[in-house]
C-alpha cells in the first residue's frame, strides 16, 4: 500500500469519528439546511462538550475515591 492512500484512508478514518452525526440529522433538528461551517462550529462544540464530561467524571471520581481512603 502507497503511504499516499494509507494517510488519505486515516485522513477518512478521523472524519468519521470527528463528524459522529451525520449533517442531515442536524439539518432535520434544525429545519432548514446549514452551511459546512456552521456543522463544523457545532460538532466542535459537541466535542467539547464531550471532553468535559468525561473530564467531570474522572475528577468526581477521583475526588471520591481521595475522599474515602
């Protein structure tokens, strides 16, 4: 395999995890169509939204964890 076509196929690999809800599904929350940009500013948002989540919870437990022992 070509490193050309291996890094295109983890470029597609990454896009797909990054872009978890397709455009269409948004499109038809909203009601209308939304521009690329705008679906990029939401999924980002998504994803920080994610990330602290998952951050919240490592700490809470962590603190929990400090609390009892």
């Amino acid at each position: 395999m070509d490193w050309n076509i291996f890094l295109q196929r983890v470029y597609r690999g990454l896009l797909q995890i990054f872009y978890f809800i397709p455009k269409t599904e948004i499109d038809n929350f909203v009601g209308s169509s939304i521009d690329n940009i705008t679906y990029s500013v939401i999924m980002i948002g998504i994803w920080l939204v994610v990330f602290f989540l998952i951050w919240l919870s490592i700490f809470i437990l962590y603190k929990t964890i400090r609390l009892v022992v």
